[in-house]
C-alpha cells in the first residue's frame, strides 16, 4: 500500500487566510483543489509537502456566471462535472464543456476541479511511478536525478502537458486570475505556458488560480475536443485536439482555430488553421459538408501531421499517436461544424 507523507492540512475559510498561510509555508507549502492528481502524486513521493492547503471550503472560488459584458468567469474550484454539464459553458464554450466530460471518470469528475485540470502537473512514464520504480531504473531529469530517459543526449525535459482543458481554453481566448499576497495579476492563458517539462507554467510560489474569464463568443460560435486514448474513460490524453470555428450571419467561417496538446511539454496551437478555413461555408450542419471545406480541412490535417511530434514520455507507441493527429483533426472540426458532440473514438 502506498502511503502519503505527512504532513499538516489547513481548511481556510477565506481566500485571504489561504494566501496567508501560503506565504508563510513559503517552499514547503502546496494547494489542494480536488485532489484527484496532486494524492497520488503524494503517494508517490513526487512532492513532499509539511503544510497543504485545502480551497475547498472557500466560496469565492465556486460558481460559474456570466459577466455584464458577456464573458462567462469560472471559479477555479467548479468542479469538471459542474463545467461539463452547465448550460452557460456548452452554449457559450461547447470545447471547454466536452474536454471536461471527457476528463477521468465519473467519481473523479466530480471531485476534480478546472483549475486543477489547467494547474496539472506535467506527466511522463518515467516520472509518474513510485520512489522504488524510479530509483531502481535511476532517477530522471525531472525529479531527484539527472537522467534524461526520453530522448538519448537531451538536456531538456520534455515530460507532456496532458491537462485536456488547456487546448479548449486557448481557442477561447481564456485569461487566468491569480491572486498572492503580492497582489492581483492575470494572464492569457496562451502566454501561460512554457516549453520546460519540469515546470511548465508562469505560476508563482503562494499564488492562487481564483477564476477564469472566457470573453464572449459571436452567435455563430462552434467548437469540439477530440480526445485519443487507450480506455473509454479514466485515461490521460495520448492526443487531444480542440477546434473552433466561428461561423456569420452568412454561413462562412470568420474564424478558425486548433491546438492540440498531451505532444510536448506545453500545448501547441498548429499555425495557418485560420488562414486555411476562414473565407470557407462549411454547409448544412444536418447535411453533407461543403466539398471546399472538406479539401481546406484535409490541408490542415495535413499540415499539423508535419507540425505535431510526438515522443515516448507518455504511454502509447509515438508513432502511431503521429498517425491520429490528423485522423483526429479532421473528425473534431467536422464535429465542430455540425455542432456534435465531443470525439473520443477510432
């Protein structure tokens, strides 16, 4: 059976309490949302906390409602299972809503939260084992040693962004608050991210993720995720791919976007997807798709093929995961475009 360390929990009550004692625990100190990654991770001994600090009982952090100018804000603490089935999210954010419900299990949605899926720790089968497996095949890069296991000579770890939420955020145009007891700051969730494995995210030590703010859509708003995974549910991504096509008045698209992640250590948007969609009428959603907009999105799942490469730090055979990239590209814009629901099948 494998054990957590010990340590203290604190259960705040207010957001500024929570910050306080974050501050003060200084290195030592972590945040608990639901829990759903960071206790096995424990049981791991990836970190090794003295003080952990629950949100769970601060109200700030719930609820999900639409702003006077439009924009729906999601406190960090919603839990998937909220976001996946809330009316304001599928209308407005329909990409944010099917990667959530794509997210784990049941039980773990309900318990698993959106900031935690966006604050998820990069993963790696030669991280996400236990302190007897790592140091019996040596230590890696990213955690206690100085091996580089995933590609032969690297100096860089390369451990995979695998949080499904992030790519359907980053078509939105999502922007994270944070809150320490620095201040206040927020940030594009595209600028969010770097290219490290060990640490992938601008977050700073005691900073808390508080809410995020997804801008309005147009009417003509479509989006999908398409998940690629080895089990019909529970799994990690080997590939997820988020779309979003907005669609005028006149049925053409005046905006396109893709990005897919669970590849490398951050989430890649693939270039030129507007350039090759927008000006495009993808048709009847309840009918066959237009015959130009099929060709424009075979060019695009084409391209992402040569944009996309996959390597051997999550489970699943590299190139085949290479070879769903643009199976998959494909089937989630044309779901987008009919307005279906998310893709998770071969």
């Amino acid at each position: 059976m494998l054990r957590a360390p010990k340590f203290e929990l604190a259960t705040p009550t207010s957001l500024g309490e929570a910050i306080a004692l974050l501050a003060e625990a200084g290195p030592s100190g972590m945040v608990i949302a639901g829990g759903t990654d960071l206790m096995p991770n424990l049981k791991h001994e990836l970190f090794t906390p003295s003080l952990v600090v629950s949100l769970a009982r601060i109200p700030e952090l719930h609820g999900i409602r639409r702003a006077t100018d439009g924009s729906l804000v999601i406190g960090a603490m919603s839990s998937l299972e909220s976001i996946a089935e809330n009316a304001l999210v599928r209308e407005q954010a329909p990409a944010l809503a099917q990667a959530a419900s794509l997210i784990a299990g049941p039980q773990l949605r309900s318990m698993g939260t959106l900031g935690g899926n966006v604050l998820l720790d990069t993963r790696c089968q030669w991280y996400n084992q236990t302190y007897f497996w790592r140091e019996a095949l040596g230590f890696c890069l990213k955690k206690d040693g100085s091996k580089y296991h995933v590609v032969e000579g690297g100096a860089k770890c390369v451990a995979a962004a695998s949080n499904d939420s992030a790519p359907a955020l980053m078509t939105l145009d999502a922007e994270l608050g944070f809150e320490s007891a620095a201040g206040r700051r927020s940030v594009r969730i595209e600028e969010f991210w770097l290219a490290d494995g060990i640490f992938n995210k601008r977050h700073a030590q005691g900073e808390i993720l508080v809410e995020l703010t997804i801008p309005k859509t147009p009417a003509g708003h479509r989006g999908a995720y398409g998940k690629l995974r080895e089990r019909g549910s529970i799994d990690f991504p080997l590939l997820g791919v988020a779309a979003r096509l907005d669609v005028d008045d006149q049925g053409t698209v005046s905006r396109a976007d893709l990005v897919v992640t669970a590849l490398a250590a951050r989430p890649h948007r693939v270039t030129k997807a507007g350039e090759l969609l927008v000006g495009t009428r993808p048709g009847d959603p309840q009918g066959e798709l237009a015959a130009e907009f099929r060709a424009r999105l075979a060019e695009l799942a084409r391209l992402a093929h040569k944009q996309c490469h996959p390597l051997e730090n999550i489970p699943g055979d590299a190139a085949w995961r290479k070879a769903m990239v643009p199976v998959y590209v494909r089937r989630t814009f044309e779901a987008a475009a009919r307005r279906a629901g998310p893709v998770h099948h071969l």
